[in-house]
C-alpha cells in the first residue's frame, strides 16, 4: 500500500484522537456545571461503530492493496472537507460540544451559518462525509456498502434522542 495511504490512515485517527480529547475536556465541563447527559447508550454504541468502521476500512484497504489513485485522492479530499466542517462545528459550540449528548443549564441553541444550512451539521456534514471519503480513500467498498447503512441507523436513534431532548429542553426548538 503506497505511502499516502498510511500517512492518511495515520492523520485521520490523529484527528480523531484529539476531537476526542477536546470531548473528554468539555464533558468534564460540562458535568461540573450541572449538565445532563441523555441517551449514554447509543453514544456507546455509536462510538463503537464508528471505531470498527475505521478498523474495517483500514483491514479491507490493506487486504485489498489499494493504490493511491484518483478514487483515492478524492476520498480524502472529502473527508478533509468533513474535518473542516467539524472544526466550524467545535469553533460554533465550543465548550457545548463533546461525543456525547449533554444539555446544560447554560446551554444555548446556536444559529451560526451552519446551523442554517442543516440542523445537524455535526452528523450530515460531518460524520457521514467523514465515513464516506476513509471508505473511498481506502477502496473499501464492502465496508462503505455494509457498514454505512448499519451506522446510519445508529445515527438516526442518535438523533431522534437529540431532538427529544433539545425539544423538551427549548418549546420553541
């Protein structure tokens, strides 16, 4: 497998890895100010595929030998596309954002650009490119074909319990 691939391989669970610790800082935060963390359980689960999405993509990349090809580069310029938008989504939240659903006391509805755009940036815009563009970047068209409907369901249960809770958090949500 070409060079690209594993530096690509390599900058994506860095990205990762540091979402998740700016996650864990505002969850700690968060608790200390009282908020309340709904519907723990499909956050377990949906970070679980989200994990085993990656690892399936990387296996399947590297037993099918990808080559670094225009599918290739395309898939990652997705993907960076999606990093971006998960930037403007941390930079619009700030300290309300984290992997996990929270509702704080001083928690606010936001109405940036790309809130207006779509009401849930961080999952349409995103997540879903994110897991799209690693899939295409790799050549891993099994997992991106099996594994993408699977996550999107968890996604959607992690939604609904999102409007759920903004809902009875803000009548006018």
């Amino acid at each position: 497998m070409p060079e690209i691939i594993y530096a690509f391989v390599s900058v994506a669970v860095i990205a990762r890895l540091v979402t998740v610790a700016v996650s864990k800082r505002n969850e700690a935060r968060l608790r200390t100010a009282g908020a309340v963390e709904h519907d723990s359980q499909t956050t377990k689960i949906l970070t679980i595929a989200h994990i085993l999405f990656y690892i399936a993509c990387i296996g399947e990349g590297f037993y099918r030998a990808a080559p670094a090809s225009m599918v290739t580069y395309i898939g990652m310029a997705i993907w960076a596309a999606s990093i971006l938008v998960l930037i403007g989504v941390i930079a619009t939240l700030r300290e309300l954002w984290t992997v996990k659903l929270f509702i704080s006391p001083h928690h606010e509805v936001r109405t940036s650009i790309l809130y207006k755009i779509c009401k849930h940036p961080n999952y349409f815009l995103n997540i879903l490119p994110e897991l799209v563009g690693f899939a295409i970047a790799l050549q891993a068209w099994g997992t991106l074909i099996i594994g993408l409907p699977i996550y999107g369901f968890i996604l959607w249960r992690r939604i609904r319990a999102e409007e759920i809770a903004m809902r009875a958090t803000f009548p006018t949500y």
